[in-house]
C-alpha cells in the first residue's frame, strides 16, 4: 500500500452526520480519513488495510462497540482505538480502558479537543514502544488535563526549561517524560534524579561527577548526571529541597552549560535540557529566603500545574480501568470489572496521595480478588494483604494492629500472593504515622524515635503521602 492511500484515520460510526463530521474536522489537519457505518465492515479494513489511528462508536448496530474494541485488540494490539459514546457510564470507561482503549470520548465534544487526542494517538503510532509514555499521560480527559496536553504539545519540541508543581503522587516525572518523549532530544538519555534523596556532598557529586581521589572512597573518576544527559533531558526531582549552596552550583551550570566534577579543575560541556519538578510553592521558599530567587526565574521559563486527582474526579474511571487491566494482566487473573459500592468509593475518596495512591488501591485489590468483579473497596491500605503478609515478620509488631500469632509462626503468603512493595510501604507509613503522631508532628524527633536522618523521614513523608501537621524544630 503506497503512502498515497494510507488511512491516517478510520472511524467507525452509524450516525452518517457523525461520520461527516469527523471526516471534515481530521481531514482539514492533513490526515487521510476513512469512514465505515459498523463495525464488521470496520476490522474488513484494519484487516487488509491497518490505519494508524482507529475511533470508533460504542453503540452500533451489528457487532457491540465493546466486542469490536476487544476484536480489533486481537487483530492490531499496537492500534490506538478511541471510543466515543453518547451513552457514558462507569461501567463502559472501565471496560474500554480494560480493552485497551487509547482514549474514552463523551459526545458531544468540541474540535480541539478530538484534534489534540487524534494527533496524540498518531504520535503514539509513530514511535511505537517509545509512545507508551505519551500514552500514559492521556488516560484524562477533564479540563485540567488537557491544558496540560496542550502545553506538552507547545513546548515539547521546544528547548525551554520546565518547572512542573503539583502535589506527590500527581505525576509530576511522567509528564517530565512526555516532554522528553515528545522533544527532538527523544533519542537522547531521560535521566532522573531526587534532589531530596541525598546530602549537599552527594548530590553534588551525583550531578556534577567526581575525579579520583576527590573524597574518601572516590576511587575512579566519575561522570555526573549533568554528563550522562548531554544531549538529552534532566529531571531535577524536588528542586525546592536542594541547599542554596547547591542551588548556587545549579545556576552556574544552567548558565554557563558547563560543569565542573568534584576535586576538578577542567569544566565539562554539556548540552541538557532542564526539566525541575516541586510539591512546594517556590515563590513563597524565595520570600522565606530558601530558595534562590535568580535559580527560580531559570527554572520557571515553563511553569506547568499538575492537578490534584481530587481535581480531576471524572478522570477516575479511566485510569482505575487502566490501572485494572494492567495488574491484572500482569498477576494472571480475570478481573474485570468494578462494582457500584466500590466505584462510589473511589469516587468519594479524597485521594491525598493521588494518582499513585490510585494505582496503589486497585493493584492491591485485584491481587485479592477471588472472582471477576472488585466487590467493595477498602481504603485504609489493611484489608486482607496486610494481615497477611505480616506473617512474613513475625517480629514486627506494627501500631494498633499486632502481628497475629506467636514470634515462632512459620511465612505464611495467601494463595492469591502479596504485591511486597505494597506492603512494605504500609508497614513504613503505619510506623511514621505513630512516631509522628507520638511527636505532635515533629519531624526531627520522630526521625531519632524510627533512628533515621532527618532528610530521609522527610523524603520518606513524601513518598508515601503521609499527611498531617508537620513541623521541623
């Protein structure tokens, strides 16, 4: 097939004026569109003639929307299918992003918006392997994400430095990644680093690179982040909790685009773009005199907000139905849909820890769901995988729920399996909330109660989303 006939975009719809209508409004962008009324006639043509982009109706006469969805899947798994609907449930979003459904469509829709999806998909088409990071920031469709797809669609391909805010567990590094992705730097390494996760000493070195010698234990010569990127992205992960010792470094190499590696006396070049990301407001850590307000004019060329899922409520159906289908391909189980009682709660929920708090709650409930559907959703993090993988320990006792049994139990692991992360990351939250609350908040004496530092409780906070009124005298 010459490239002169290619099908940039099939749609599939029994209402002629919808057929028109896309026809029109994709076709004025340049892309080749054909136009199907159902859905037989629909997989004839991905069959034969495999188009790079596949919107299709759910309600159709003939072959159901949702069996098509699941045909055309088997046939092309790589096609991104949008599905557009009049009739949007629950049910049908989970069901289409279980399917693997690129994106879900309420009708009616504005011109813009099918525009920016389709011209996302097609992206995803080209790039194959490297779209699935693009692909995982379009699971949204709410006012707040799609601003952030316009600006990723703006200035990805742009090399203008971009500080993304938001709160922890927001997505602040995936979006990060789409810049890149989308970016003529594609080719070039993505490399990330936590600036909250090491001392002044070490993050210097970390980014900047060493020579022999340098320091205690300095045995090689070391490159830096800010080398291994050249060419490519950095990601500066919580910017705000550098030093301004180390922020007056960070400028420097900003400017100059050169770096000079610990216990060295030659500079290096480098050619990186600079993506930073912060939970905190920098405005307010520059009036509190902690945060340089020159490096905050560098980083802010770009400023990108990342909504709170608390903010985005009608985006939960869509990613709990994608989150679904992920963990339970992956554990080998048929679950494959989620009950009422239990989509109210996740849609009542406040969602403090957000989108990866989300992730987290549906990977833990397929791992323990016995048949098809997730009956009932419990969201204290301590139903059944809890208990249960606490046999593992018998010597952890953990607050307000003992280890069952005696300290000499054997390892008990439920049939269904753990998923240990999940689990090991509740037992350390479950423990800084009771030194934290035994402080009154205090993050310096909870840290000597857990006999850890004080930058690794305040990292370890973050991580996982533990809330509350924190001080740090």
């Amino acid at each position: 097939m010459s490239d002169a006939k290619r099908i940039d975009v099939l749609v599939a719809d029994d209402e002629e004026s919808m057929r028109e209508f896309l026809e029109i409004v994709i076709g004025n962008e340049g892309w080749q569109v054909k136009t199907v009324d159902g859905g037989e006639a629909a997989l004839a043509v991905i069959r034969t003639s495999p188009p790079r982009v596949f919107i299709q109706d759910l309600r159709m006469g003939g072959l159901d929307g949702m069996a098509l969805l699941e045909r055309v899947k088997q046939v092309r798994p790589e096609l991104p299918v949008i599905v557009i609907t009049a009739y949007s449930t629950w049910n049908t979003a989970v069901e289409a992003m279980r399917l693997g459904a690129f994106d879900y469509l309420k009708k009616p829709f504005d011109t813009d918006h099918i525009r920016s999806i389709v011209q996302r998909a097609i992206q995803v088409s080209e790039r194959g392997s490297d779209g699935d990071v693009v692909r995982k920031l379009v699971i949204g469709n709410t006012p707040p994400m799609r601003r952030v797809y316009e600006l990723v669609k703006k200035v990805a391909p742009t090399d203008s430095t971009v500080l993304i805010h938001g709160e922890s567990g927001c997505g602040k590094e995936l979006v990060a990644r789409s810049f890149h992705a989308a970016s003529h730097r594609a080719t070039g390494m993505f490399v990330a680093v936590n600036c909250s996760a090491f001392t002044d000493s070490l993050l210097e070195s970390e980014l900047f690179g060493h020579v022999r010698g340098a320091f205690t234990g300095a045995l090689d010569d070391r490159r830096g982040l800010f080398a291994t990127a050249d060419g490519g992205t950095l990601f500066l992960d919580e910017v705000a909790d550098m030093s301004l010792a180390t922020q007056v470094k960070i400028l420097r190499a900003l400017e100059e685009r050169r770096v000079l590696p610990v216990g060295g006396d030659r500079e290096v070049p480098v050619d990186v773009r600079i993506i930073a990301a912060t939970n905190k407001e920098l405005e307010d850590e520059v009036r509190a005199g902690r945060f340089r307000e020159d490096l905050f004019y560098r980083l802010n060329v770009i400023p990108v907000h990342l909504p709170a899922l608390r903010e985005r409520r009608d985006d939960i159906p869509l990613l709990a139905g994608h989150f679904l289908a992920r963990y339970a391909r992956a554990m080998g189980k048929n679950v494959r849909s989620i009950a009422p009682e239990a989509q109210r709660a996740l849609m009542e929920y406040s969602w403090p820890g957000n989108v990866r708090q989300l992730e987290n709650v549906v990977q833990r409930h397929v791992a323990l769901c016995d048949g098809e559907v997730i009956e009932s959703i419990d969201l204290s993090g301590r139903e059944g995988v809890i208990p249960a993988a606490l046999a593992c320990f018998p010597h952890v006792t953990l607050p307000a729920e003992p280890t069952p049994g005696d300290s000499g139990q054997e390892v008990r692991i439920p049939e269904e399996g753990i998923v240990l992360d999940d689990v090991m990351d509740e037992i350390e939250r479950r423990y800084l909330l009771e030194a934290l609350e035994r402080t009154d908040g205090n993050l310096t004496q909870a840290a000597k109660i857990l006999g850890m530092s004080y930058r690794s409780i305040r990292y370890k906070v973050k991580k996982l989303g533990v809330r509350g009124s924190l001080s740090h005298g």
